[in-house]
C-alpha cells in the first residue's frame, strides 16, 4: 500500500513525496524515546572539547586553501584531527550584539542533545578565551547549493571547459535528497520534545555525504520550543531571501506555521 503526502518546508516550496505505509503514520518511522526523541543509534558519544591550539593545527593554521565556505557569522575550514579523523570547523567571528555566541551556544546545546542520520552530527566545539569554534561531520560532497547552481571559474568558462563542475544530479539522487530533507524536519518538528524550528532551512543548510544522503545543517538562528495558540506555534521573521514564503514576510510581523 503506498500513501502520498504534500509537505510545505516552507510553503512556497511544495514537495509530492511517496512513500511506504510505517507502523506510525510518517515518514520518519521511527520509535519515540522518553522525551519524544526518536530512537536512533547516535554517530558519537558526546561532543569533545577542543582548545584553539589543536583546530588551528587541525586546518593548517586556517589556511586560505582549506577554506570550504563562508557565512554570515563564520567561515568554515576543511581540517584533520588529531586521530586522523576530517572534519568542518567553523570558526565564528563575535560582532558587538553578540549573535555569534548565540549561533555558537544554540549549535552545541541542540546538536549535543538531537541525534538522527539526517542532521549534520557535532563532533567537538572550541571555547577558548574569545575563540568560538564547531567541530562537525566532513561532508565530501558539500552543500546542495554547490550542485544545483555550480560556480564555474572564469578561466574555464573563457576556455569554454567545465572540469571543475561538480556532475549534475539525477533524478533518482534528488528525490533521495527531498525524502532525507523531508525526514530531517519531521524529526525537528514532531519528534523532539520540545520541537525545534529551524528558521533558516534552504539549500545552502543542506550538505551532501559521500552516497549523496542529505543532512540538515546550520542551526545558529533555530528556535526551541514555541508560544502555541490553537495548535499553532508563533515566530518571528528570519531565514534567507528568496526562500520565504511570501505570506510569511508580508501578513504579519509573526510567523504561524501549522502543526
């Protein structure tokens, strides 16, 4: 028996996913733990506690060649730690308001206490005087956004070449994406107590590992928990342009998104 869904995340964007009928109704399928956590087996024992001194080794001194991307709060270096192991280390830079320590503590206390195959998992974190650092999973097929709109360098671009392009994804793979997104925001919203929101969700937040299965990232402006009225739960305006649903910037300056 197949049963189809309709899933608005957010509601400009409007995903048909089928899927197989599970003991529970969804698509996560999951059993549900004492706190609504579903019962997954975690990646790792607990975040570990790195000094400035080791991720600076790590990344080869945040060499400019091991840079993987930059954001609004941070850049994100390619690095190798102590045991071998590589890793994305994402070192936050602190404006006068403070956000970055707030992206930093939201990082590390949700990331330390949600686990699921389809979120990014946090493998240490940097507290160091004013060094605030993430240690995550390397994902080696980067961001959805690095797939769906390439950067050809200029130079092959003039020559008329496209070695660098990264290969285009088949349908099958992106389907494989949707579902493994889809699943990602189930866990957040039904299947933590409390739920969590994570407010900036775009193809940018959407990193690929190597058998291209898609885990949730980024989660420095997620909500926990919510005000709720009627079933409904209440936030304030945030995520990236041009991946907001319009009725949500322009109805209200507060956000009602349905459960």
């Amino acid at each position: 028996m197949q049963q189809y869904s309709t899933a608005v995340w957010p509601r400009r964007t409007l995903v048909l996913i089928g899927f197989g009928w599970c003991g529970t109704g969804c698509i996560y399928g999951g059993r549900l733990g004492p706190l609504g956590l579903a019962v997954v087996q975690p990646r790792s024992r607990g975040a570990q506690v790195f000094t400035y001194r080791e991720l600076e080794r790590a990344t080869d001194g945040f060499g400019e060649g091991n840079v993987l991307g930059r954001g609004a709060y941070g850049v994100v270096f390619r690095g190798r730690l102590g045991d071998g192991t590589p890793a994305a280390i994402k070192r936050l830079q602190l404006d006068p308001r403070r956000q970055g320590e707030r992206e930093f503590r939201v990082e590390v206390d949700l990331l330390s206490r949600m686990h699921s195959p389809h979120l990014v998992g946090l493998l240490g974190y940097c507290a160091d005087q004013s060094h605030r650092l993430l240690v995550f999973e390397f994902m080696p097929n980067g961001s959805l956004k690095g797939h769906l709109h390439p950067v050809i360098p200029a130079v092959d671009v003039a020559a008329g070449e496209q070695r660098d392009a990264r290969p285009t994804l088949d349908w099958q793979t992106r389907l494989g994406i949707a579902l493994d997104c889809a699943r990602a925001l189930e866990f957040l919203h039904e299947h933590t107590s409390p739920a969590v929101i994570h407010r900036d969700f775009n193809c940018s937040n959407v990193l690929l590992d190597h058998n291209y299965r898609a885990r949730v990232s980024d989660f420095g402006t997620a909500k926990v928990g919510s005000n709720k009225a009627n079933g409904q739960v209440v936030t304030r305006v945030l995520g990236t342009t041009g991946y907001l649903a319009p009725e949500y910037v322009n109805e209200s300056p507060s956000f009602w998104l349905t459960r």
